[in-house]
C-alpha cells in the first residue's frame, strides 16, 4: 500500500507560481510511475506531467514550458513547479503512485488562479 498527501495549493493570480508537493508513505519502493492529474468542476481528470524511474518525462499540452514535474532522489516526493498560470488552470490536482501491483491515489489540493 501507498499513501499520498498533497499540498501546496491555493488562490494565485494570472500570471502567478505555485509549487504543488506529493508526500509518498508505504510501500514506494513498489512505484513505477507517479504522475499529476487534474480536474476542474464538470469536466473529466486529466493527465498534467509523468516521470517514470528511470526519468522519462510528459507534459499535457496545455501546460508544456510553463509546468515542471521533478521527484527527489530519495523517490519519496513529488512536486509540480507551475509558473504563467492561467485561470484554465484552475482545478483540483491530484498525485497518483502506480506501483507493482496497484494504482493509488491523494485526496487532491485545490489550485485557483483568478484576479
């Protein structure tokens, strides 16, 4: 089993930073990917950045050159560097673990980016 906790979110203006951080408890020499998700009231969870092990990195279109996922070397953090940010970025963002077995989920941290 793993747990994830969330935080770092909050209210932003346009154009504003925020650094989202995932504290990963249990098991997380099992994990194989941890990735950020997000969701925005009425829409479906989306995928924001991947890193797996060995370091392969994504990025959702809509955030490429502005969002930077990085995890510490002891692999038991994940953060999420977000600059530029635009009110579309608005949502709940979610730190998700896959492992060997298992896929696992935080609670999510609220990011609002508004004038």
């Amino acid at each position: 089993q793993v747990q994830l906790v969330e935080s770092g979110g909050g209210l932003v203006q346009p154009g504003g930073s925020l650094r989202l951080s995932c504290a990963a408890s249990g098991s997380i020499f099992s994990l194989i990917r941890m990735a950020w998700f997000r969701q925005a009231p009425g829409t479906q969870r989306e995928l924001v950045a991947t890193i797996t092990n060995d370091g392969n990195i994504n990025y959702a279109d809509s955030v490429k050159g502005r969002f930077t996922i990085s995890r510490d070397s002891t692999e038991n953090s994940l953060w999420l560097e977000m600059n530029r940010l635009k009110p579309e970025d608005t949502a709940a963002y979610y730190c998700f673990a896959q492992g060997i077995p298992g896929a696992y989920w935080g609670r999510g941290t609220q990011v609002t980016v508004s004038s």
